[in-house]
C-alpha cells in the first residue's frame, strides 16, 4: 500500500460500505487496489488524493490523527457522495482502536501475540516425549488442563479485588458476583460472534472489504454497549486480514490466530459470564491509576513498540528496591521512524530530561506516582521526578530478578503477571528455523530457543541475534519475553554485552558490532527430542484461518492426525479433532436436494474449541518443559 492515510474510526468505514449499493460493494476491492496507486499528498492532518484523470480529489481530514466522523472523507467526483472512493479509502485506512488509550506500556503478550502487538492494545493477551509413559502423562495433564479450563467457563480474566502478580499493588474493585451483561451486551456479543463466524467460514482471501466492515460494525456497537475488549479483539482481527490480502512481510498467520480466538472467545462467554469473569470480558476504556507515594526506581532495559495497527514509540522498564517492575512508556501513531527514534526523546514524567536510552541504565526518583495495575507509570501534572543513579544488573537491588528460580518466573507469567524472564544463559550456537535464525542456548541444564522479538528491518533485533552467535560459551545474564510453547522458548530483548564488563545492550535499539564480540567457541549439541504432536490439531486450526472452512472440508486423512494424537495420549486433542473436521464438512440440502448453507456457528465454536485447547495445552506443557 503507498498510500499514508490517517486511520479511520470503525463507524466510519461501516457507515460508509453499508451506504455502497450491491453492485459497488462487489467492486470494493478492486477500488481499493486502483486507490493505491493514485497520487497524493498529505498537509498536516489533511490527505488529498486524485482519484480519477479529471483532477477530482478525494479528501480525509483527521483529527487528532483519527478520521471520526464521515463527513471528514469527502470526494469531488460526479457520483460523490455515493461513490466507492469514499468506502475504499476508509477501507484502505489503518483502523484507530476504538476504546484504547494509545500511550500504553507493553503489557503482557497472549497466544501468538507479542508484546509489541498487544501494546497497541493499550495505546492501542507437549512437553518433550522421551518415551510412551511419558506421552500418555502429557496427554494427561492435557486432558486435565481442558477439563479444567471447561469447569471455570473456559477462562476469564482481570485481577478483581487484588493486585496482578508482578504488578505494583494497586487494587481493582471487586464486581457484583451476580451481575450479568445486559441485553445491549448480550446483542452486541451475538453480532461480534456472527461477523467473526463469518469472517472463519471465508478464510483471509474470502474476507474482503465488506466482510471487514462487518467487523467494523460489531466492534462500533461492542464499544457502544460496554463491551471495549471485544471492540478491540474485532480491530486486531480486521488488521490482521488486511496484512494478509497485502502479503505484507510483517504479518503472522499467529496473530489472527491469536486474534480470531479472543474475539470468539470473548463474545462466546459475555452472554452467560457473571461476576468476576464478566467484568473481565467487558474489558476497560482506559486502566485506573492509583497514588502509590514517592518511589525510587532503577533502569532495567528498553525496547521499541512497533506496531501492525499503526502505534510506534519506546517503553523502558524500571524496578524498585523490591524488584516490583514499572513502565515508562511513549507510544502514539507512527511508523517504524518513530519507533527507531522515541528512546532517544525525552521521558513524559515530571521534569527530567532523560532519555528513554538513559533512564534504562539510570535510575528514577519518582513523588506523588501514580500507577496502573500492570504497572504503567502516570504522567500527571503533580508528578515529579528526577534523575538519580542506576546500578549493574550484578549489583543490588537488580540482581535479586535474576535470583529468582527460573521455575518460579514462568509460574509467574501463565499465571498471568508480567511475562519477563530474567535468566543466566550461556548461547551454544544458531539454527535456522522457518521464520529465520534461533540463537540457541543453555539455561540452567535446559535447551533454551531465543528468538527475535520483532522481524522489522528498520530493528536491529535480527542482526543483533545473529551476532551474538559469536558468544558461545561465555555465560550471559539476558531479559527475555516468555513464549508458551512446549518446549523452553523466548523473546530476546537485553542482554549483557558479550566483551564490554557491566554494560548491556538493547537487542531492539542498540547495534552489536563485529569488532566487540569475542571469536566464536565450537558449537555444542543440542536436544532434538521428539514431542507430543500437538502440531497436528495447531495446524487444523492455522489452515482454517487462513483458508476457511473449505480448507477443512476435504482434509486428506484425518483418521492418521486423529490416530497419533491419540497414541501419544492426547485423545482429548483428537476428539476435537474430529468435531472440527466433522463441523467444516457438514453440509445440508432442503427437500429439492439443494445445498443449504453452511452452519457457520457450529464451524466457529468447534474451531474456538480447539484453538482455546492448544493455547491451554502449550501453556501446560511450557510450564512442564521449564521445570514447572
């Protein structure tokens, strides 16, 4: 896409595609394709765009970035205001998160989804198998997991009445144990659940733009009714399809995954949810910040936010004396430029000058704070801050994070605190796997897989990772981002520097150069051991959002997936199997032997179903891979 539009409020783009006659809805797409390569330019808040050979110009007026109404997208063509273009710009627009504040910290990422993706929420959440005995036990604890997850109503979240575990303190007033959604709720939760269906059934190619308009609308009345989560789940859901009919290089088939699991999820529960679990589906507007006095906090580390909804900056992270860790953040709309450049701005609390890049080796001397419950740092105007000393990740106060039993960590972040590991690793080599180079490395006797955090060229992650192939064999102290996998596996953010004594560096800002690594050990052997084939149920559901449900009609030899997941034990993993493959082939005919249509519901909640198991079986058998 060359266009650079503004983003576009989910009403917007629904109003204007509802507005499109039959016929130019079935041209939408085209429209879209024929808009990005016509001129433009941008002044300010204002994008024009020549849309036809006669001069008529299609204009989108912003404001405060976002288009907010439709009487902002004007066209000056003969058929205006009626005419595609409007539609197929605001089809074309990143889509503005409808509920969010947009200077978040980055929060804890959730299945398939990094914290890089989840921070534009806010600104915008197998064990290896040595033997048969050992297969059956994880099938087992699989089985247990789902089992489980059923008996709690298959989830549900927020910290009601208590802190969040690695959070700074601050409390969240209980709900109303019986309070239940309203019918606004209820209604907006069925169109949610129907648009999505919908959007399962065609798979990306078949998720055009007045399918994701659809969306759009089930996200505007989710906001409307109370219901920010799932307005929000939708957008992530429409920016995701996007990035796949562009075959855009950043997109990853894991966050619409991830995506289309939470929208269903949560529209599948808001209807029969009460209490606790309702008010964690519903969701928040914006998070509560409560005082929480005078602090004196000290730089960990800082990484960039560059995200696929159009949010970019920096986030630094901070701990106290107790090793609480704290957020300071400064992300809004931006593209890669911003991201490279917001460490290197100045941090938006009280008076200091510092840096992004400085506070994340100083420290912070914070009165008057005010703090979210995941940590995040206000910015009020009775805050004042200052700069103070920072000490060595070997020194006190910092070097009590790394104290902390690796089992204990991960405990910590899939029972959902913050999803920081702080490790002592010793890298023993690279290899290449689908998604590119995985320094490999070992953690306390375990083979620890350390990916990249993100893929953007514009972020030294890859180069970085590359690089630091060179320090095999010399022990390291590293922050990593948990990945729920069934083996040991992470996202690495900071490091000690390899040859530099009591430096470190930010893997996603700072530039590793050959001339400061030491010459490369001998790599040592890794662990290949066989795991439970878990793989077989997580590609049914992958292929099914990418292709839809026809994907799944005619699945090749289902009774060989379905056989070997049962004989490592998963048999749950291969009843759900079965129901998913049964679900996407069934089809009806009326009483003239005519195909009737497909039952979309049923295809949906068989593929929540088994997207919801892998999540809890992957979270299970990390937990088990790590020590848990």
């Amino acid at each position: 896409m060359s266009l650079e539009l503004p983003a576009v409020a989910p009403a917007v783009t629904a109003e204007l595609v509802a507005a499109l006659t039959p016929r130019l809805r079935k041209r939408l797409d085209a429209g879209i394709a024929k808009l990005a390569e016509r001129p433009s330019v941008r002044d300010g808040d204002t994008v024009r765009i020549t849309v036809d050979d006669e001069g008529s110009e299609l204009e989108l007026r912003a404001t405060d970035g976002v288009v907010a109404d439709a009487a902002a997208v004007r066209c000056g063509c003969l058929l205006a205001p009626d005419c595609l273009h409007r539609a197929a710009a605001a089809s074309a627009a990143p889509v503005a998160d409808p509920v969010t504040d947009p200077a978040g910290p980055a929060p804890r990422a959730g299945a398939g989804e990094t914290a890089r993706d989840a921070d534009a929420g806010e600104a915008a959440q197998d064990t290896d198998a040595g033997g048969a005995a050992r297969d059956a036990d994880a099938g087992g604890a699989a089985r247990g997991v789902a089992v489980a997850g059923e008996a709690a109503g298959v989830g549900g979240s927020g910290w009601a009445g208590k802190a969040a575990p690695g959070s700074t303190g601050p409390r969240i007033p209980a709900p109303d144990p019986g309070e239940s959604a309203t019918p606004s709720q209820r209604a907006a939760a069925e169109g949610v659940l129907v648009a999505a269906a919908a959007v399962l059934d065609a798979g990306t190619d078949g998720s055009g733009a007045v399918l994701q308009a659809e969306l759009l609308r089930a996200a505007h009345a989710a906001r409307l009714a109370g219901l920010p989560r799932a307005a929000t789940a939708v957008v992530s859901v429409v920016t995701a399809l996007r990035a796949a009919r562009a075959a855009d290089a950043a997109f990853r088939l894991a966050d619409l995954v991830s995506a289309l699991t939470e929208t269903l999820f949560v529209a599948h529960r808001v209807p029969s949810a009460t209490g606790q679990e309702l008010t964690g589906l519903r969701g928040t507007v914006r998070q509560p910040y409560t005082p929480d006095g005078s602090l004196r906090l000290f730089g960990l580390f800082s990484e960039p936010v560059l995200t696929a909804s159009g949010y970019a900056g920096a986030v630094t992270w901070t701990a106290d004396a107790d090793g609480r860790l704290y957020t300071v953040s400064d992300v809004a709309p931006g593209g890669a430029g911003r991201a490279t450049g917001a460490a290197d701005r100045a941090v938006r609390i009280g008076d200091t000058a510092l840096t992004h890049r400085e506070l994340a080796r100083a420290g912070l001397a914070v009165s008057g704070a005010t703090v979210s419950p995941t940590g995040r740092l206000g910015a009020g105007a009775a805050v004042r801050a200052v700069r103070a000393s920072g000490v060595d990740w070997r020194d006190d106060p910092l070097d009590r994070l790394w104290a902390a039993p690796v089992a204990e960590q991960v405990a910590r972040a899939l029972g959902g605190g913050h999803d920081l590991l702080f490790l002592e690793v010793t890298p023993t080599g690279v290899v290449r796997e689908a998604a590119g180079d995985v320094l490999l490395a070992d953690c306390a006797g375990l083979p620890l897989r350390l990916t990249v955090a993100h893929d953007h060229p514009a972020l030294p992650y890859r180069d970085n990772l590359r690089l630091l192939s060179a320090a095999r064999g010399r022990p390291l102290r590293v922050v990593v981002r948990l990945v729920a996998a069934p083996h040991p596996r992470a996202l690495l953010l900071a490091t000690e520097h390899p040859t530099l004594a009591r430096s470190r560096v930010d893997l996603g800002l700072d530039r590793l150069q050959h001339a400061d690594l030491p010459a490369p050990s001998p790599a040592s052997a890794v662990d290949t051991a066989e795991e439970a084939p878990l793989h077989l149920l997580r590609r049914r559901v992958e292929q099914a959002a990418s292709g839809g449900r026809r994907v799944l009609a005619f699945p090749g030899n289902p009774a060989g997936d379905t056989g070997r997941l049962r004989r490592y034990g998963l048999a749950t993993a291969g009843d759900i199997l079965d129901e998913l493959l049964a679900a996407a082939a069934e089809r009806s005919r009326d009483a003239f032997g005519r195909l009737l249509p497909a039952d979309t519901g049923r295809f949906a909640r068989a593929w929540l179903t088994a997207a919801r198991y892998v999540d809890e079986v992957d979270r299970a058998l990390c937990a088990a891979a790590w020590g848990g």
